[in-house]
C-alpha cells in the first residue's frame, strides 16, 4: 500500500512524524524504535548558542499533578551539526538531508515581524513563533509557494506595548530630535509650528535651560514626535534645520 504523502513539497513515505521537542534529536528513542520507519523525524529546536537550562531540581511533584522548570537546555547548532545531524543521516527518513541552511534572526528583526503581523494582518503572534515570518527576508524564494507557519500568542500586555515601540522607533514612525533655541518668548510656539506644518505629531517634549551657563545663548528643547516613516522624519529634520533649530536626531524615550 502507497502511504506517501507529499507536505509543502517534500515528499514522505508516511505522515508518521515526531512531536518537535519532544524526541529530541533521534538518537535517545532510536533504541527503542526503528527510525526508518518514520515519515520524518522532526528535531527539538536547535539554538544559536547552547545553553544549561536551570539547575537541578527541575521538577517538583503537587497536588494533582507536576510543576516543571527545565529552562529549555539546548545543545547548540555546532554541537547539533557535528553530532545530530551525521546520526539522522543514517536513517531512511526525511531529517536532516533536507536541512538547506541555517539563519540566525536577530531580535530586531522579530520585532520588526511582530509590528508586520500586528499592522497588517491583525495578529498577536509570540516572538518565538515569528522566526518564520523574520526568516522570510534572508530567502529568494520566486516563483515558489511559500508556507510560514505562525504559533503561539503567549505575550503579556506590558511586553506586547513595549515590542510595538521599539518597533515603531525602528521604523522611524517614533523619533527625538533636539534642538538649540533662544530662551525667550515664543521660541516653543515657533518650533511647534514647523513640526504641525509638516504634519509632524508631537507626543513628548523636555525643555532644558540649563545646557548651557548662557540661557539667552540657547536653551535644548527635545522633542518626540510620531511620523509617518523615514521621509517624512527627514522632512520634518530638514525643515527644522532651514529655519535655524539646529536639530539632533537622539535616542527616543517614551
């Protein structure tokens, strides 16, 4: 009987897999089942870096059940590629002979992910659950079908807002910029004007008199604005800069 099955366009002589996480890397069950048999062994996520998980004990028996804090130790991908993967090699399974390459995502780029799903398609995906989605921009993947597999929404209100800022400082739709200004009436108004003209949103602003032991020679005004993206932040910089403010993009603060 033909048990193949072909999933995203690789072809497997049975849909029998192993839960991710769950079986290791093969090698502690391969002594007590024949691995050949398997339509794919599929691993435990692999990290960049190993690490020891939380020490011993790890578990703790309670009422009606157990309470774990293993710490998710991993073996790292150099220790994953010299040991694991020669292992799978040996069986007739799908494993790691169709591993093509490997991409480390940096945490910017999950957030820049995350911030995607959110405007976009208005989803809340946990940040380990968008390594997928981040992945995508190292592929050249025309003409071909592409399936990401999104999971997990474990995120806490606090981290979800702070994910979301830094996304959007990232993308340029938060800013700060600093500017010199006389210390005398009207010089708030003038550079509030130029922002509004532009069509700049201010949302903080922190007025220093004392930069300087002159405050008639300036005074520093920061202020964090919303935007639309990079055009328009340089817009807004550039229009700044003409009417004399003197202007210093700087790390936004919210």
């Amino acid at each position: 009987m033909n048990t193949s099955v072909e999933l995203c366009g690789v072809t497997l002589k049975n849909p029998v897999m192993t839960a991710s996480g769950t079986f290791g890397s093969g090698a502690e069950y391969s002594e007590f089942t024949d691995l050949n048999r398997l339509g794919a062994v599929v691993t435990k996520g692999v990290a960049n870096v190993p690490w020891p998980g939380n020490p011993t004990p790890r578990v703790a028996e309670v009422y009606g059940g157990m309470l774990n804090a293993v710490g998710l130790q991993n073996p790292g991908i150099d220790l994953f590629c010299e040991r694991d993967i020669p292992f799978l090699k040996k069986y007739d399974t799908v494993t790691a002979e169709n591993l093509d390459s490997i991409i480390t995502i940096e945490d910017d780029e999950l957030i820049m992910a995350f911030l995607d799903m959110v405007e976009n398609h208005k989803m809340i995906v946990e940040n380990s659950g968008l390594l997928t989605v981040a992945a995508l921009r190292h592929l050249d993947f025309t003409g071909k079908k592409v399936v990401s597999i999104l999971s997990g929404g474990n995120m806490d209100v606090i981290t979800m807002s702070s994910v979301v800022q830094h996304g959007l400082i990232q993308r340029d739709r938060i800013f700060t910029v600093s500017v010199l200004i006389p210390d005398k009436a009207g010089e708030l108004v003038r550079v509030a004007s130029i922002i509004a003209q532009n069509q700049g949103n201010v949302i903080k602003l922190d007025h220093n008199q004392f930069v300087t032991t002159n405050r008639n020679a300036a005074v520093e005004l920061k202020v964090t604005m919303e935007a639309f993206g990079t055009d328009h932040k340089n817009q807004i910089v550039k229009a700044l800069e003409d009417a004399g403010c003197k202007p210093k993009v700087i790390r936004a603060s919210l």
